[in-house]
C-alpha cells in the first residue's frame, strides 16, 4: 500500500527535527566538556564564599564605632599656667586627657555629653587634644589645640625720644621708636604703633604745648605686658 504524500512529507519532517535535536545536544555536549570543568569550579568557588560570608559579617558587625570627643575653643597664648578645658562627648563616657601625646587626666561626662578639666600647662607649647574611652576601647583623638604658656614680659627698648627731651617751634610732633619681641603689639599713649618685620615699631606722636607724658605699652599674646614711661617738653 503507498503512503500518501502527506504522510511521506510529514516524516520527512520529523527525521529532520530528530537530525537537528541530536546534532544540538552534540554541539551542547562538545561545549559542557570543554568548559564545564572551569565553569563548574567557579561555581562551587562561588557557593564556599557565600557560606562564609554569614561568619564574617557576624564578626565585624560587634565592632562598636566610638565618637571622637570635641573640644570647645582654647587660646593660642596664656600667662596663667592653670587652664580649663572643656568639650562635648557622648554621655556619660570616660574622656582621657593627653597634653603632648601623654594621658594627664581622666574624667566623665556628664547626661548631656559635657566635660571639663583644670589642667596645669608646661612653659612653651602644650598641644592638647582628648579621646572617649568605652569598654577599654578608645576613639579616635579630638580637635587638637596648642596653647602657648607664656610667663615672661617682653622686651620693650625706645630708642626716640629720650627722657626729658625739648622740642620747640616747627618740632611740634615726634617719632617714638623702639624694638620688641616678635609677636608682640605696642601702643604709644593708647595708639597703635606700626610694627616691620624685624620688630621695630613707631608711631608719630603730636605734641602739645608743655609737657607732654608718653606711655608706651608692648603686649604679648598671652597677655603679658611691659609699660614705660617718658617725658618731653615743647614751646612753641
């Protein structure tokens, strides 16, 4: 019996499906052989990281970050060896105190976060700066002052005019001049004189009639101060 066109047409079809399927799985095979091997590495490579991983998250996530504690503002230059520092921290945390890289002193904060100490400075430089301190665990240091201890008057030389000078008809102004040390301001009865570079200062001062009283004032950042006195007359 013959097949009918249809059915020749419709397993031509087929055979050609099955020929295309087997050389597909071929082709897929060929590949899975020659790279399965890495791919198949990489992947269990990748599943042994993702079962650690859980296991390290858990160890760093115990590590407790400490806020730095803040220092409220100090001056750069004092003539009193006591100074009060003060700052803000988290509450009621212990705050230890370094001066030169050296723990001086230890308190603790209050509910709000504040703290003081009353220290006692080193002539010269003293660089001051704190950390909190929780569960023997430190924070990193806090702003960092350095506050100069200054316990010594500066110099102060006037060079013109010299006590109990005269002056008389166009001379009705004179220049007072001096030297000082570096750093410091001087005023000439109250004025500011004009300071160079190598600590020279002067200032021309007016005179009147008589006798004229000249104060001289040389003032350091600390505050310390050295005064003279002069007198110099004019007639007109």
């Amino acid at each position: 019996m013959r097949r009918s066109r249809l059915a020749l047409k419709t397993e031509r079809k087929t055979k050609k499906t099955i020929i295309l399927t087997s050389l597909g799985i071929i082709i897929i095979l060929f590949l899975l052989i020659k790279f399965g091997i890495n791919l198949l590495v990489g992947f269990s490579v990748f599943l042994a990281g993702t079962k650690n991983q859980p296991a390290s998250l858990n160890v760093n996530s115990n590590v407790t970050f400490i806020p730095a504690p803040v220092l409220n503002p100090l001056p750069q230059a004092t003539n009193s060896a006591q100074i009060i520092i003060s700052g803000k921290a988290e509450a009621n945390k212990t705050v230890n105190l370094y001066i030169n890289s050296d723990l001086k002193d230890t308190v603790q904060s209050d509910k709000d976060g504040n703290f003081f100490f009353t220290e006692s400075l080193s002539s010269g430089n003293n660089q001051i700066a704190a950390k909190t301190e929780d569960n023997n665990k430190n924070s990193d240091f806090s702003n960092t002052f350095t506050v100069s201890l200054i316990n010594k008057a500066p110099s102060l030389n006037i060079n013109t005019p010299t006590d109990g000078q005269s002056f008389s008809k166009d001379q009705n102004s004179v220049n007072v001049t001096g030297t000082t040390d570096p750093g410091v301001n001087v005023t000439v009865n109250g004025f500011w004189a004009v300071m160079d570079e190598n600590n020279n200062f002067s200032y021309n001062l007016p005179l009147q009639n008589g006798d004229n009283q000249i104060k001289v004032i040389a003032t350091d950042q600390a505050g310390n101060k050295t005064e003279k006195d002069l007198k110099v007359n004019y007639s007109q």
